[in-house]
C-alpha cells in the first residue's frame, strides 16, 4: 500500500511557515520580525500548526510571556509518509533566545554524542529521533545537558534548505579549505564535492553539500560549520529578498517543518514570534561542545564521541550565558605595543606566540604569482602559530551581487589536520564584501587600522583595508587561534619582496 499523500495544509501552514523561516535565517532583521507579528496577529484563533509532533507530557514547557526562549532545532533527511526507521537524524540545534541581553545563542549537540536515552539504554544521541520521534530526542537532549526547559522543538528537512538559499540570492561564505570527494577510493560512499577554498557565493545543492559535508570530517567541525553558514545567512538576508519571495518562502518553510504541540496555541506562537522580534538584529554567538572522539570501532556504537559530566554541565552553563554580554580584554602584548614602541623596543613573532615563517612565504607568493599574475598586492603572513603549516593557495574572481566581477586570493594553513583546523588569510579587490558589514571593534598597530570581529570573548576575522583592497586573516571553524594569534598574524601580513 502506498503512503498517503501529505494533507492539504493551505492556509494553516502560516504558522509553521513563518516560525521555521525565522529559524532557519536566525531571525534576519527587526524590520521582517515586526512585520511577521502583524500578519500572525490577524491570523484567527482557529489557524493550527498542522500536523505536530507527538509528545509526551512534560516534555515541553510553556513559554511565559517576555521570558528568555530555548528551542531546539532537529536537521532531518525524513520525507513526509516515510518509515520512521528510515530517517536520520542529520543536526542537533538548541537556539536561546534572550531579548534582554546582547546576542542569541546556538549550541550544536554532536550526532554521534554517546548519551543515555530514556528506556533506550547508551546509544548515539541521534538514535532518539529515530526511535521516539521529537519528543524523545527533545526529552534526551534535555537530560543530557541538564537543561530545565526546552520551550519549542521543530524537525526542519533539508531539503526545502536548497530552495530557501536559492530563493534568498544565495549566500557568501568563507570556505576554510577545499572540500574535496569523488568517491574513487576505497572507503565508504559519501556525497561527491569539489569547492575550493576561499570567501565565494554558495547556491542550493553546494551550499547544502557543503554544511552537510563528512568526508573525512567530525562532527565538531561540521558543527561550527553549519553554525558559521547559519551565521552568515542572517547577517546577508535582506528585508526586501524576504517581501519580495514572501509566498515561495511560505510555501518551503511549511512543507519543510514539523513542530511540537504546543505551537498550536496562538499565544505561544504570539510569544515566540515576539521574542524573535526582540531579538532580530542581534549577534549570533557559538557556543562549543568539546566532545572527545573515540578510536575503537569495535564497539556496538560504532564511531562515535564522549562527553564528561563535568563537561556538559559547563557547556549548559556557557550556553544560558551566551546571550549575555562579554568583556574583552586585549592581549597584553598588544596593549603593551605603544609603550614599548615609545622607548624604541620592538615587539617580536615569539611575543604573539608565532614562529618566523617569512621566506617559505615568499617563495610560495613568488611562484603564485609567476603561475597566476594577480593586479593587486597579495600580502602574507610572516609569522605563523607553532603547529602552522602551508596547505595550499588559489587566485580566482569573484562576484558580487550585481554581477561585478573582483579579483580575489586565499592563502591557507593547517593548524591541526586531525580535528579539522585550518585558518587563512584573504585578499580580494571587493572593499566591502558582506562578510566585512557586521558589528566590530577598531584596532590600531604599525600604521594599520584593523577591524575585530568577535564571536564572544574569540576572534572570529582580523581585517583591514586598503584604498584598492580588503584583507582579512581568519580563525579556523572551531576557533582554535587564540586572539593573541590571530592579531599577531594580522600585524605580520607584508608584500612579498618588501
């Protein structure tokens, strides 16, 4: 017998639609927010989320009125009137949405995380899903991290992920490294990928290929990076993309999303709707798990990655405090500079903590340059950290939203190949390219001003310009340079031959 088709939602998949639109852009703006409240605030009583989840009780807490808002967001490959043995549960996603503080917070809980699972036993955590549906994955996530509430949980199927970026104009991402498979060798199948390194506009299916990508990866990379992709989305979503697509939108995030019981109640779709207002405009900032990999496969789990108490329970803690605002205090070495520079003392490599890399960097520009003339200056780092190696390099064109083209060149380095760290250093004649438009801090040293951009207390890019240029040197996905690293090698960029 064959599935039933899915019910004809019409009208009633508002709700679901919107709420899962502004999940999956993280609340773009308070523009779009406020407009979305106006139109759920004429939506009639009688309007239901259609079809929910099934949950038991307990599991879900009311959200009381202007409190902060914990959701939790399942990536699921599910087709409507599939078997639920077959799904797989692709990402974990816990959003804290606090209107009174400074940023919303996202944690990302690793699939393969070795959990309990109520009347379950040990398994990965991503088995709950499959075994007891969003309830039991909300209930287990909640004891795993020892979180009181969870207020609102919603399945989104990545594939409504392809059409959203599409529909939005695509999105601009900073690519660490290539991310390469063909599936010629010996190991298991995985999605074929070939994108090359370097800041560039991501569409549908490579998008998707990208912040799903496995091959020879971890779950904690991939986890920042669907993060940093999220991140990236709300930052370059603009109202008029939204006004412009409002139906296809409507269309994809209500055949695409499936959300708990409790969502049918106009009131907590008023409150959630009203947080995410609030909220809109506002930083995202990452929070960590730093789960630890274990090698024997030997084990009825199969691959997968451990978490002490110790470490769960501070990870709950860093999360509720995400939201709130973050002192940051520089590197001493760098507050240390206009001193030392006053008494003619000059402040050295070994001082930031890097070691001198300045002649492989000129040879490597050297002969990048002779393969590949580029018409503006590439600068590189002269000092990079202790385990910091050359990885690869590429000159390309790049285009911007109306269609220009702008030369561009990326420099990488592997910080540790094992856990999936590479950080890089770009150079593209677009000055002002979106990744370059959030919120930052200035920052001067040797004749330079540069522009921090933080993910909370951690230096996410280190920037500057010229009149003809922009160059940027960024951490890896996990974070891994310290900020007295990542200004170090900011401060050591020169021109080859200078």
């Amino acid at each position: 017998m064959s599935p039933q088709p899915p019910p004809r939602l019409a009208g009633r998949f508002l709700l679901k639609a919107l709420l899962g639109g502004l999940l999956i852009v993280c609340l773009t703006t308070a523009a779009v927010a406020s407009a979305v409240l106006l139109q759920v605030d004429k939506v009639g009583d009688g309007i239901r989320v259609t079809p929910p989840a099934p949950f038991e009780p307990g599991v879900i807490t009311a959200a009381e009125p202007g409190e902060p808002q914990t959701l939790l967001i399942v990536g699921s490959d599910r087709r409507y009137g599939g078997k639920q043995e077959d799904v797989r549960s692709d990402t974990l996603m816990l959003i804290r949405l606090d209107p009174r503080q400074e940023a919303t917070a996202v944690l990302n809980v690793p699939r393969d995380l070795a959990v309990d699972i109520p009347g379950y036993g040990r398994r990965k955590i991503n088995e709950a899903y499959r075994v007891g549906g969003l309830s039991l994955i909300t209930e287990t996530v909640k004891a795993t991290l020892g979180l009181e509430e969870i207020h609102h949980a919603m399945v989104v199927d990545f594939k409504g992920f392809r059409r959203v970026v599409n529909t939005l104009g695509c999105i601009y991402t900073d690519v660490d490294r290539r991310y390469f498979n063909d599936n010629t060798g010996p190991e298991p199948d995985y999605a074929v990928i070939d994108i090359k390194p370097g800041y560039q506009r991501l569409c549908g299916e490579r998008a998707l290929e990208y912040v799903r990508y496995r091959y020879k990866d971890t779950d904690f990379v991939r986890s920042a990076r669907q993060q940093a992709f999220l991140r990236d989305t709300k930052d370059q979503v603009r109202t008029s993309a939204l006004v412009r697509n409002y139906g296809e939108l409507l269309d994809i995030f209500g055949r695409s999303t499936q959300t708990d019981p409790s969502l049918q109640e106009n009131k907590q779709v008023l409150r959630l709707l009203e947080q995410a207002g609030l909220s809109a405009g506002k930083p995202v900032r990452q929070v960590r798990l730093p789960a630890v990999i274990q090698e024997d496969t030997t084990s009825y789990l199969g691959a997968y990655v451990t978490a002490s108490d110790e470490v769960l329970e501070q990870t709950r803690e860093r999360f509720l405090a995400a939201t709130m605002k973050q002192r940051r205090v520089r590197p001493a070495v760098v507050r240390d500079g206009a001193k030392r520079s006053r008494r003619g003392e000059k402040t050295t490599l070994a001082e930031f903590g890097l070691v001198d890399a300045k002649r492989e960097g000129e040879a490597v520009v050297r002969a990048l340059e002779a393969r590949n003339p580029v018409g503006f200056p590439i600068y590189f780092p002269q000092g990079l950290s202790a385990r910091g190696r050359w990885t690869g390099t590429r000159i390309y064109e790049l285009r911007d939203r109306a269609e220009r083209m702008h030369q561009a060149y990326r420099l990488v380095f592997t910080e540790n190949q094992t856990r999936g760290d590479f950080y890089g250093v770009q150079g593209t004649t677009w000055r002002n390219p979106p990744i370059l438009s959030g919120n930052s801090e200035k920052l001067r040293m040797r004749g330079r001003t540069y522009r921090l951009f933080y993910d909370g207390r951690k230096l996410r890019i280190v920037a500057w310009q010229t009149k003809s240029a922009a160059y940027w040197v960024s951490n890896t996905l996990g974070l891994a340079l310290t900020n007295t690293e990542m200004l170090g090698i900011a401060r050591s960029l020169t021109r080859a031959g200078r």
